[in-house]
C-alpha cells in the first residue's frame, strides 16, 4: 500500500523508472524496507506495453519516429508488421 500510494502520487504515468527510483530512494532512506524487498513489488506489479510514455521515447528516440510515423500514416491500426519494442510499467493497486 505504501508503494502504491507513493507511486501514484509522482508522475508515473510520464516518467514510470524515474518513479519506480525516486519511491526507491524514499523508502530507503526512511529505513524500513530493503531494497530487494521493493524490487520485489515494484516485479510483481511490472507490465510490459506498447503505449509509451514521454520517458521511454526521450530514451528510445528510434522508436518515437517510428510511433509517429505509424500515427501519421495508418491512425487506426495499432499493430504492425514488425516486432514493437516493449515498456515496463507498474499496475498497482488503487487505495483511496
């Protein structure tokens, strides 16, 4: 729950590694996990997709003009001929 709450409260949608690393830090400095036992819930929680965020085309600029170009082209087809590379992101639990 703490992860979760944490996790959703930064920009996860945008940045998912940087906030899987800023919750990562949190915890740690506050003491009370280790990391192995974070790794472990932020694997658990892992999702491999296509739907990109902003961090993963900065990094992956190859794979942002193809996204582009696939848009501009064929808007209703979402898969095409070749393998798309795949992100993590991190599905948890919503806590109100």
């Amino acid at each position: 729950m703490i992860i979760s709450k944490l996790f959703y409260s930064l920009d996860y949608e945008n940045e998912p590694q940087e906030t899987r690393n800023k919750v990562t830090q949190l915890l740690l400095y506050h003491g009370q996990f280790s990391r192995e036992e974070i790794d472990e819930i932020f694997q658990s929680s892992a999702k491999e997709t296509t739907n990109y965020s902003r961090e993963f085309l900065k990094q992956h600029p190859e794979v942002a003009m193809a996204e582009a170009k696939r848009n501009k082209e064929f808007p209703e087809e979402d898969e095409g001929q070749e393998e798309r590379p795949k992100e993590i992101k991190y599905i948890f639990p919503h806590y109100g």
